[in-house]
C-alpha cells in the first residue's frame, strides 16, 4: 500500500509558525513508526497546526487593523472636540450677556431706588 501525500505547509503557516517537518519525521521514525507512518503523522500535526493558526489569526485583529480604528477614533475626537470648543465659547457668550444684562438691570433698580428715595 502506496500512499502519496504532501508534507508542504501553506507559505503564510510556515512564514508564521515554525514546524520543522523533516525533524518530527525523524522523531516518528526514531520511535518506530514507518517512514510513511512518520510523514503522515507529520503532515496530519502541520494540517491541524495550521488550521489552528488561522483560526486565530481570523479572531485577532492584526496591527494594521488596530491602527487604522485608531485613526479614525483620533478623528472622532478631533471632531469632537470641535464641537466641545465651540459650545464652550457659545456658553461663554451668553454668560457674558447675561452678566452685563443683569448688571445693567441692578444699575437701573439702584437708580430707581435712589431717585424715590430723593423724592
């Protein structure tokens, strides 16, 4: 019984997550499995690690991913903060109106009193 099978890891697991194939084998064959038996072993373990390396690769965000929300979250605040500088000087505005109104407003009543008071 002939088997053919591969014991190539897919570029990105192998650029990612070092296996050493030939050394597993070796192991394998050192424990006395088959040559064929050690390289299906081996190919099996490369299969699933990789599989698992995607898998966590497809839950995590990768840097570039990161910074990129980060950007657009520096924006937002920027954006924000826009609007906090504006209400804040709209505020200030008003209160500053409503200061002189109210001291022009005691000024008048004052002089009312004074002048009923002369009278």
């Amino acid at each position: 019984m002939d088997m053919q099978f591969s014991t190539q890891l897919p570029e990105t697991f192998m650029a990612a997550v070092p296996f050493d194939t030939l050394k597993m084998v070796e192991r394998f064959e050192s424990a006395g499995f088959s040559m064929a038996q050690a390289k299906m072993q081996a190919a099996v373990l490369a299969e699933v690690i990789s599989a698992e390396y995607s898998s966590i690769a497809e839950r995590f965000s990768s840097k570039q991913d990161v910074s990129q929300e980060l950007v657009a979250i520096k924006a937002s605040l920027d954006t924000i903060n826009a609007k906090i500088d504006k209400s804040a000087a709209e505020v200030k505005g008003e209160l500053i109106r409503w200061v002189v109104s109210v001291g022009l407003l005691q000024m008048a009543l004052i002089a009312g009193l004074v002048l009923k008071l002369v009278h």
